[in-house]
C-alpha cells in the first residue's frame, strides 16, 4: 500500500542520515574516489532490497558494511581479467 511504502521509505531516511557518513568513511579508503559515489549508491540499493529480509537486528553499521564488503568483492572479481588455462 502507499501508507506502508511512505512508512518503509521514511524509516530508510532514518537509516541513511544515521549511516551515509560511516559507509562512505569505509568505503574511501577501499575504492578510487571517482567510483565513490557510484559505490555507495549501490551499496544503499542493496540495503533497500534487502533490509526487510536480510537484517535480523543486531548493529545495524555491521550488516551495512557486510553489505559494501561483499559488493566490494562483486567487483574485484568482475574486474580480474580471466586466466587463460
């Protein structure tokens, strides 16, 4: 429903003025900073898509960044050329 959505919405707001600074403070050191911003907003995608399903309580900025982690690796590995046998 629209009431569920703004109410799902307004709590995600919450989430990221509470944690924008922290997930960008981990990720400056970790991607070129040209691709910071582009990194972040898929790692806030990530956590929209999956926060109802995926965060079972605990410290919320752990589970984010287990998020970013993992999207990190995604694209380690996405960018490693392949290895000829």
């Amino acid at each position: 429903s629209v009431e569920a959505f703004a109410q799902a919405t307004s709590a995600f707001n919450e989430i990221y003025s509470r944690y924008a600074r922290w997930l960008l403070a981990y990720l400056v050191s970790r991607v070129r900073r040209s691709e910071l911003e582009d990194v972040a907003q898929v790692v806030w995608q990530r956590v929209w898509e999956r926060v109802g399903v995926g965060f079972h309580g605990g410290k919320f900025q752990v589970w984010l960044f287990f998020i970013a982690r993992n999207y990190l690796i995604d694209l380690s590995r996405r960018r490693q050329p392949e290895r000829l046998g």
